[in-house]
C-alpha cells in the first residue's frame, strides 16, 4: 500500500454543475449546508465589518469550484443594533444596509444560485429588538393595534419600598429575571434573552399573519429554506404560572423549566408554519433547540423541517464517546427522521480548539483533530452544518474583554464554562495579506494570531491542508450515495480509540475508520459487507488503494480512512 502526507479524494465525482442544483427536492437530507457568520465572513465595502458584498466575492470558496457544498444559512442579516449579535432585529423584511442591503441580497441570492448554492436564511421569531417598531409602538400605550403583540404582564404586586414585582418567578438565560417594568406602561415585559430582546406574543393572531406573510416575503425573494432561532420557546404557558424551583447552581437551573418553553401547543405552530414554507416546493428549516434534549430534538423533527440536538458538541475526542452518542442519536431518531450533524457554531467554542482541550492535545497536533473532526462530521448520518473557518482549521481566538463584541458575556454566570462567543466569530483569514484579506480596513474584531500563516488562499494551494481534507471529503461524499442518506452502523474495527462505521445504501457501502488516538494503532478492516474495499479519501494513504476485510491496518495519530465496497 502507498502512504503518502498528501490526502486526494475524487474531486470531481458528483459535483453540482454551475446554475444548477444538486440532489433535487431531497437536498436538505442528502446535501451539505455551510453556517456564514456575515459580520466576519468577508469585508466588501472596506468598514471593516463583513457584508454581502464580501459574501457575494467569495461564493466561488462554496462553489463547485471550492467546497461544493449545496446551501450557506446566512446568520441574521437584518437591521440590528447589534446587541446580541444581528439576533436582535428591528426589521424581519429588510437587509441592514450595513451589511449591504436589499440589492445586495438579492445580488447574493442570484449568484449563488447560480453556483448551486441554496441560501438560508435565520428567522429570528422568537423575539424582536426593543427598537422595532412593534415594541416602539406598544411600549407607552395598552391600546392601539400594536399594544398586544408583546407579553405584557401586570406587575404581581408592589414590594414594601413601592417597587413593582414581576409577575412570576422566570429568568432571562443571560441573567437577571425574564421581566422589565415599563413605567410608561406599569406593565412588565417579557424577554428570555437581553431586556433589549421583547418576546412576541405567538398567541396573538395578528403575531402568527405577520411572521409568516414575512416568511411567505422571503420564498418570494428565492430563499430556500430557514433557520429558525430558539424555535422551541415560541409559545410559553398561556397563564405563565412560576415555574417550580428545585437546587441549582445558578438562577437558570434552580428552576424546573415547565412552563416557559417547549409547550404542547408548539408542534401544531410548527405544522402551520411548514405549510405555508411548503407553498414552494423544495424548501427545508431547521429548528435551534433551546436547552433542550436529544428526545425533544427528534420529537419535533419533520420532513424537511431538521431539529438541532446538541449531543455531539459536548462530546470530548475520544471513540467510545462518540460511538455511544452516535448509537443513542440513532435509537433516538430512529429511520424515520432525518439527523443533523453539527461540531461548530457561533454559540460554542471552535470544535478544534474544544476536542483539542479536551484531550490536552498539543498545538502540532490541531491540523489532523480538525481533519478527524471533518471526518466525523462529514460521515455520520444526518445533515452536516459546518460553521465557517472550521474548513482551514480556525481555532477559538483570545478576545480581550474590552474588545469584546457580544456585551450578553458580561452578563452570564456560572452555568457558562465557555463564554464570550467573539471567541469563536472572529474574521475569516483569506489570504496572506493585512488583514488576512478580510477587509481593506480596520477589522471590527481581531483576526487570530496565526492569520499570516492560515488562510484560505495558502490551504488552498496545498494538497495536505486541512482545507483540501474538507474538498476531498465533501467530494467523496457527493460522489457515494450512501454517505448521504444511507444508514449507518457502527462496528469494531478492533482498536478502542477508532471509530468504525458502515454506510450503507443507497449505492455501494462506504467504510469509514477514524483513529481518535495521539498514538500509532493497529485496527482490523471490519469483515461484512465486503471483501476488499477501494479507498476514497484519507488523510495517510493514497485514494484507490484496496483493503482487504479482515487485514490489518496501521493507523497513524488522528489517521482517516473513507473506503467504498468492492468486491461483495
Ligand atoms: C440563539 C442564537 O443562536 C444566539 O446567538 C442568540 O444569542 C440567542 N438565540 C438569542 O437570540
């Protein structure tokens, strides 16, 4: 057998033809979907903040010619203050024209349809900006067709200093209570984030029209599909009683959370709002599970509308771990309903910086955990999200308080090990360049430390970067069915730190072994399915080589093999 530094998958096996789309309807089950953080992503205009502009210049980077991934859910792109991130929005139907505005959405919309590339977007529903104009408007008045559309609650009494108290005993995530007094109003109002994000009232009727003529607004516009943020906590207890209180080490977990999220009524508000996505046809959502369990995940998963489950991100780099947590995600979504996968995002620390950590890796070694973690991520079944800068290896980046750019970290306590996500947003390396080529300006947070050496341009141009790991293996799993929607099982291969599975129909099965050990190993090729197996990509060993069931293998450190069956 060959070994080689240099990992080559297939590169241009199944790979969406430009203008057109990959895998039809079936896309959000079968494709690869790619989280753009834009603020950070790339800067078009030269303020130092990303835009769509920066986007639009870079969809080659997703495009056919680049990644190849079938859709980017674009993180909240509407005018913001900017309090929580973009997750604070004034305005569901615009585009801030800070990151570029309506023409340069529908610019972007274009181009990446052009390139095969669906485009999703994330509906923030759950909550609104204290700025918008429906709160604006509801703030000083209890009458007036905009008062009712927030939980507005009397207060419960008045203490003995003449103070209002709140209405029940619910506190926000970020710390403090979930209730502001208005005094223009003498009503409290509700927020489970920051005061400066009111709760809308799902159960006002006028609510539900306006969200979804919002919804139906963007379909129009050629959106493909929604990413919907803390859809769970949509609907409370219509007479928000307290909830029950038990031991806990912070105001959040001293109370049994009955009563404000995850009410029985929110299935059916989710059936209502698919049908109106599904008045086109081919569009998908996700759902953001707030705090919530692998069961309630797969409880509200649907065709075409996937629910985020948070098992594997809490997950350290070993294989026993992530073969349980892959075993249980099965039984718990069983084959009717279809998984995601997920390492990455913009609440969480970077996943090469926090499986590194977990098993106290050294630096050298951060190139070949993040290529094992791509390998998890890209041959579980379910839908993979990768988050941007996971494909050039980007590490979680040490952010001064002072310069911090999410102010919710001030404000959290105890229950967040991991927090300030500016950690884990900062800007995309391009090039070489100042500025990693991010923008011509100053950057609005600062770029890593490593920046003149990771880069997409550098990654790139070296068939052993983590970058060409992630082209190779999102080239092999466009190129092999049963990577996509096949089942999956997990196997031994007889070495307890690699993780084995089996992919299987439809097409071929596709055998993948992932060596989660800082040591070298010796792993069995799993007998089953097949005879020989016919290497597709891997990080140590040359594609085509064969394996034969049975043999075996000697895996170096985080060593990756993904093989498909030849001879039955
Ligand atoms: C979930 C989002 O992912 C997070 O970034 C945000 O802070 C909260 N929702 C509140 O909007």
């Amino acid at each position: 057998m060959t070994r080689s530094p240099a990992q080559r998958g297939t590169p241009d096996v199944g790979r969406a033809r430009s203008g057109s789309f990959r895998h039809g309807d079936d896309w959000w089950r079968r494709g690869v979907i790619y989280q753009v953080y834009p603020r950070s992503f790339a800067d078009g205009d030269g303020d130092g903040l990303g835009d769509l502009p920066g986007i639009i210049d870079h969809l080659d980077h997703l495009g056919p010619d680049g990644l190849g991934v079938d859709a980017m859910w674009l993180s909240p792109i509407y005018p913001s203050p900017g309090v929580d991130g973009g997750y604070d929005v004034t305005d569901h139907t615009r585009v801030d024209p800070v990151l570029g505005g309506d023409a340069a959405f529908d610019t972007l919309v274009a181009e990446a349809h052009r390139r095969g590339i669906r485009v999703i977007l994330d509906l923030v529903m759950n909550h609104t900006s204290d700025q918008h104009e429906w709160f604006v408007g509801s703030r000083s008045s209890r009458d007036g067709p905009l008062a009712d559309r927030y939980l507005w609650r009397d207060p419960a009494g008045i203490d003995a200093s003449g103070t209002p108290l709140p209405p029940n005993n619910w506190v926000s995530w970020f710390g403090g209570p979930a209730w502001t007094f208005e005094p223009a109003r003498g009503q409290f109002f509700h927020h489970t984030f920051l005061a400066e994000q009111p709760e809308v009232d799902w159960r006002v009727p006028a609510v539900e029209t306006a969200m979804f003529d919002m919804v139906r607004g963007w379909l129009a516009r050629g959106v493909d599909g929604f990413r919907l943020d803390t859809f769970n906590v949509f609907l409370k207890h219509p007479d928000m009683p307290s909830n029950p209180t038990r031991r806990g080490t912070s105001a959040w977990t001293r109370q049994v959370h009955l009563y404000d999220f995850d009410q029985p009524d929110l299935p059916a508000l989710i059936e209502r709002f698919r049908a109106v996505v599904d008045g086109a046809t081919g569009r998908m959502s996700v759902g953001e599970m707030f705090v919530g369990t692998l069961a309630g995940a797969a409880a509200l998963t649907r065709d075409r509308h996937l629910v985020f489950d948070w098992d594997l991100l809490g997950l350290p780099l070993r294989a026993d771990a992530f073969r349980r947590t892959i075993r249980r995600r099965e039984r718990a979504f069983g084959l009717e309903r279809w998984p995601t996968a997920v390492l990455s995002n913009h609440d969480q620390s970077r996943h090469v910086t926090r499986l590194a950590a977990s098993v106290g890796a050294p630096e050298h070694d951060r190139d070949a955990i993040a290529k094992a973690g791509a390998a998890i991520l890209l041959t579980i079944r379910g839908t993979p999200f990768l988050y941007y800068g996971e494909e050039i290896g980007m590490a979680d980046v040490a952010i001064p308080p002072h310069e911090s750019v999410d102010p919710p970290a001030a404000r959290v306590g105890p229950d967040f090990p991991w927090w300030d996500r500016s950690q884990a947003r900062t800007p995309m390396p391009w090039t070489g360049g100042p500025s990693g080529g991010f923008t011509s300006g100053t950057p609005w947070l600062r770029l890593g430390p490593d920046v003149a050496e990771r880069h997409v341009a550098g990654q790139a141009a070296d068939p052993g970067s983590v970058l060409s790991w992630y082209r190779a293996l999102l080239a092999a799993r466009a190129g092999h069915r049963s990577l996509q929607d096949g089942a999956i099982q997990v196997v031994s291969a007889g070495d307890p730190d690699t993780l084995a599975h089996v992919r299987s129909g439809p097409g071929p099965e596709v055998l993948v072994l992932i060596h989660l050990g800082a040591g070298a190993c010796r792993a069995r090729i799993p007998s089953g399915p097949a005879r020989t197996w016919s290497v597709v990509a891997a990080t140590h060993v040359d594609p085509a080589t064969r394996l034969a069931a049975g043999r075996s293998l000697e895996l170096e450190p985080y060593e990756v093999v993904v093989a498909v069956a030849q001879d039955r």
